[in-house]
C-alpha cells in the first residue's frame, strides 16, 4: 500500500525542536519511528522499540545527543546501537533499525524502506524554498484516512465549490472542464477560467498585491502530482486580459499551495500544508493571514475526507463510482500501483 523506498516529511524542524530534550514520536509507513537529534546537533530516527523491555523510546529524552529510554534509562545512538545503561555493560546488544534522514527545506524528510538504497539525489527540489522572493507559512494535520483519499481530493478542485463556498469554491469551476496529461510518473491537471468574479479568499490576495478585488479577473489551477505523495498546485488570479498564469508580476496574484502527505497507517496519514506566495513575501502579518485562511479551508476537507473514510471502512465491498473530474486522481492511483508492484518485485513490501 506504501511506496517505501522514496523520501517522505516526517515533521517539521520547528515541531521537533519545540519539544527540547524530548523526542518525537511519529509512525510512518506502519514504521514506528522516534526522532532527535544527536551529539552533533543532526536529526536522527531510530525505531521507536527499547530492546530492553520493549517500551517506546518517543516516551524517554534526550541526554547529551543519546536518546534515553524513560522506563529503564537504557540509551541509544543515532544508529539504533545501545551505547549505555546505568550499572550493565549493554554495548552487545543487537541495535534497533535506524532510518536515514535529511534536513531540508524546514523539514525532517525520512526514508522508510531499504536504508542501503536510501539516496539523497531522490530528494525533491522547490525553487520556493528558502528563496527571498517567494514566503511560505503552513501547518500540520494529523487525518484519519487513507492517504490516496487526500490525493483524490487534492487533484479534483471541483470539490471546491461545496466544500469551501465561502472561501475559494465558486461555480465556474464546475463550468470549466480541465485538462489531465501524464509525464513520466507525474501528473498534470490544469483548469483555466476566464473573466470571472474572484471567491472571497483571491480578493483578499488582490487587495494585499495592490489590486482591485472587484475586477474581473483570469483563475487558473494547477495539479501537480509527484510519486510517493506530493502535490504542488499553482493557484492564483490575474487582471482579466493580461495573460492568466503568464501575466505580469503586477498584474497577478500567484501562489503555490503546498502539499506534503505521509502515510501512517493504510486509514490515517500526517498532512503537512502551506502556501508559498510570490507577493509581498516580506509581509509576515499577510504570511499569518493566509496560513489561518488555509488552515480553515484545509479544516473543512479534514472532516469530509474523515467521514469518506468512515463510510468506506464500514461498506468495504462498495464500488466508488468514477466521474469524468476523477481523472486526475485515477492517474496518480496508477503510477502509486506501477511504482508499488516494482518495489515489491525487488522485495520491499508495503
């Protein structure tokens, strides 16, 4: 069910450091994982299992870069090897697995699968990040539903106009058809609506980018999917004429929300969100604006995705019905299966 052997965010920098001495514990994949950072400062993950009685790491602390199980004070290195324990000599204990991670973009980004195959040149690359001339805010959510569900829901926007009408959703986007190709093992769905009124949500952006948020205006939409998990989608509004997506810096409102989807178990995931915008990026106080305006439109998917889910659990034999708007989320379902069956060919189950 999970492609493993690929690099998923597992917290961010922020979510880890705030907890101090103390680790994080976080399942990903089925994998329970504890994560801290070592002697030298470096995040570190290591299964979340004390050899001694098997206690849950996640619950001890961190000493002097080792983490320290809270039940018996046993300690363990960054590589899962138990490097101390008050009054034993425990240095023969088998180690428990460790996980290779990466420290990016204000991410803890973990490899789950085969760590001899753990590659850093897989990792992903966003020309947004850590970029003076874009601004990023986000969040986090912990869903509990199957993350394939959150791929539907990100790559079929017409959903938009029921669940979030008074923020983003709007009628046109039913009266648009869009259009969904294939590249390789990324996904493109793109919907392109002219000479219309913007939602609530966009002429807020207008009005913060010097706009009038009352003029008609060119929307597009964006769906990116990329293999395991994420989807980037370019989002925003132009003054009506002047080129939709391509039109000038002053003349447009353009973000990129952002979507990071970590599997926890085959009915829950971790949801890791945000919006990188490329206006008025030293603004903090519209920064602050739009990550609660986010968080509120990703609130109303949170709980229609979670009652999906309910529903699915409870009828499992139930066929979902495919419309024409499905077809972005098909798509990205077959890559996931073509890349799932070739890991388990080369003996990595999901």
């Amino acid at each position: 069910m999970f492609i493993k052997n690929t690099w998923y965010v597992a917290c961010s920098l922020a979510e880890l450091e705030a907890l101090g001495d103390k680790p994080l514990g976080r399942t990903i994949c089925n994998e329970k994982m504890a994560f801290f950072k070592g002697p030298e400062g470096q995040v570190a993950a290591v299964e979340d299992f004390c050899p001694h009685r098997g206690a849950p790491l996640s619950l001890g602390k961190v000493c002097k870069g080792h983490l320290q199980c809270g039940y018996h004070g046993l300690e363990m290195g960054v590589d899962g090897k138990t490097v101390h324990m008050p009054g034993q000599r425990v240095r023969g204990f088998p180690a428990v697995k460790s996980f290779a991670v990466v420290e990016r973009y204000g991410f803890v980004w973990v490899w789950p699968g085969d760590q001899a195959r753990a590659d850093v040149a897989q990792m992903p690359v966003f020309e947004f990040f850590d970029n003076p001339a874009w601004a990023y805010g986000g969040g986090l959510y912990h869903v509990k539903a199957d993350y394939r569900l959150m791929i539907d829901n990100l790559m079929d926007l017409t959903h938009e106009t029921y669940v979030h009408a008074n923020s983003i959703g709007q009628p046109e986007i039913d009266e648009t058809p869009c259009t969904t190709s294939v590249d390789g093992n990324q996904v493109i769905l793109q919907r392109h609506m002219q000479d219309i009124q913007a939602p609530p949500f966009w002429q807020m952006a207008m009005s913060a980018n010097g706009l009038d948020p009352k003029a008609k205006v060119d929307r597009w939409q964006i769906c990116r999917f990329s293999p395991p998990s994420h989807i980037m989608i370019d989002v925003g509004v132009a003054l009506a004429g002047h080129g939709g997506f391509d039109a000038p810096a002053d003349k447009k409102a353009y973000s990129v929300v952002v979507d990071f989807i970590t599997p926890e178990t085959e009915t829950s995931h971790w949801y890791h969100w945000g919006m990188a915008r490329q206006f008025k990026p030293e603004d903090v106080a519209l920064t602050d604006k739009i990550r609660t305006g986010q968080g509120g439109i990703f609130n109303e998917d949170m709980e229609m995705l979670e009652l999906q889910q309910a529903n699915i659990t409870q009828w499992p034999d139930r066929k979902l019905l495919m419309l024409n708007i499905d077809s972005g989320g098909v798509q990205s379902r077959r890559i996931i299966e073509r890349l799932l069956a070739a890991e388990n060919q080369n003996g990595v189950s999901a």
